[in-house]
C-alpha cells in the first residue's frame, strides 16, 4: 500500500545526549502503527518530531508527499491543520468547559465557526459517548471522560492523521478499554493511519498492526504485532516480560 508517514533517517539530540538515532520506518494509509520501548527513549519526541513541535537536528519527514522538514511557518501550521494530536495529558483547557474546549480549536484550528461549529461539538461528543457533557468543566470529569474529551477535540478537525501519546496514562483497566475502543472506532470512521505511543500490552492487543521498539536511540524491533508475540527477539522477550535482566538497560 502507499505510504502516508516516511520518516527517514530521523535524528534528535539535546545537549549531546542522542534521543533518536537516524530512525527510518513508514506508515501505509489507513493502516497503524505503534512505537513502544521504556520510558525515556524518544517515544514522545518522535510524534513531536513529526508535527515539528520539536526541531529534527537532520533527516526527512514526509506526510501524503509533503516534506514537513522544510516546511517553512505558513506552511507548517496549514499542515499540522491535518494532524489529529492527543497529548499525554489530554492538554484539555482547564478554564474552558467542554463545549468551548472543542470551539476552540476547530474555531482556532478549522475556521469553522458559528453553529455549524456547535453542531460539530455535539456530533463527536456523540461519537465518543459523551453527549451530555458540553457545559461541564475538564475538573468536574473523571480521568476517562477528559481522555474521550480530548479525542473528540482531536477528531472534530476531521484530520488526515491521528497521533496518540500514551491514551491510556493513568487509567483503570476498565476506563482504558473504553478509551481504546472508542480511538479504533474513531480511527476506522476517518481511515486514516494512526501512530500510537503505548507502555499498555492490552492497548497493543487491542489495536495490533506494525511495532517498532525503540532503545537507545534505535528501532531494535520492526515487525506485526502477532510476529512480536510469538517470538520476536530478545528486546521484545524482556519488554513483553517487563523483567530488568537483558539488552533493554534502565537509565
């Protein structure tokens, strides 16, 4: 299938201290992927490497045949207009309510304004099982609503693609699944690929596709999920064990 993300030879350091060491991989529309690996070893800064939130010191991001490395600031914020982000935290404004979180970015973000962007507010908050929520503050929700709060921002822009860091942090098993569920629904209604930054086995489980395996700055495991499970390498045999013994060394 075509690929959507390339990322080519990526490399990130801050102040001498390499993160990411000229990693390379792709995405094929419509498809996932989920980047895994301790904490630590770039996860995070990778998606922020794609959306430039973080500088790349060298190597080419390429998102449906634009080079987002040399995008210049116009063009940047056109492009990340496209990208659907869902921040560890949820990033939710704690001093807006619900309905007005989601009015800012499509208002800030889309342009859309009005009561089409009110329609849009109720209909993704529809989606994500949250209809009666809008006048609610992000205190007044419980961790998985604000989660559900956050992905129905992310996806009220109708982004071409979706990039999750760590959507389960600080859940319940139960909350998780919910939350997890309602991402793939989301996902498989827009199409559209999907990076996922997970510690979560069942997160994996649930969503599956390609794996990559950070450690030191390198991708140690590329490979389907199921391929991971049942066998793997010795980098996937003590991530998947959780266990200190192996090549994976804690910082």
């Amino acid at each position: 299938m075509e690929e959507f993300i390339i990322v080519d030879k990526l490399r990130k350091s801050f102040g001498g201290h390499v993160v990411l060491d000229g990693i390379s991989f792709s995405v094929s529309y419509g498809k996932d992927l989920l980047v895994i690996g301790r904490s630590g070893v770039g996860k995070s800064v990778l998606l922020k490497n794609i959306v430039r939130l973080l500088e790349p010191d060298s190597g080419r991001i390429i998102v449906n045949g634009v080079e987002v490395t040399s995008l210049k600031s116009d063009e940047l914020r056109e492009f990340r207009k496209s990208v659907g982000f869902l921040f560890q935290s949820g990033a939710l404004f704690d001093f807006l309510n619900v309905e007005d979180n989601i009015l800012f970015v499509l208002e800030n973000v889309a342009g859309i304004t009005g009561e089409r962007a009110r329609r849009r507010v109720r209909e993704v908050l529809e989606m994500v099982g949250l209809p009666n929520v809008l006048h609610k503050m992000p205190s007044e929700l419980s961790g998985g609503m604000r989660k559900r709060v956050a992905l129905a921002r992310t996806i009220s822009v109708s982004p071409k693609i979706l990039l999750l860091d760590e959507p389960t942090t600080g859940l319940d098993p139960i909350t998780s699944d919910y939350v997890i569920s309602a991402i793939i629904d989301m996902k498989n209604y827009l199409n559209i690929p999907m990076i996922v930054v997970t510690h979560d086995i069942e997160v994996m489980k649930k969503i599956g596709g390609h794996v990559i395996l950070l450690d030191e700055g390198k991708i140690v495991f590329e490979g389907k999920f199921e391929e991971m499970l049942s066998g793997g390498n010795e980098y996937t045999k003590q991530f998947l064990l959780g266990t200190s013994e192996g090549p994976i060394k804690v910082a």
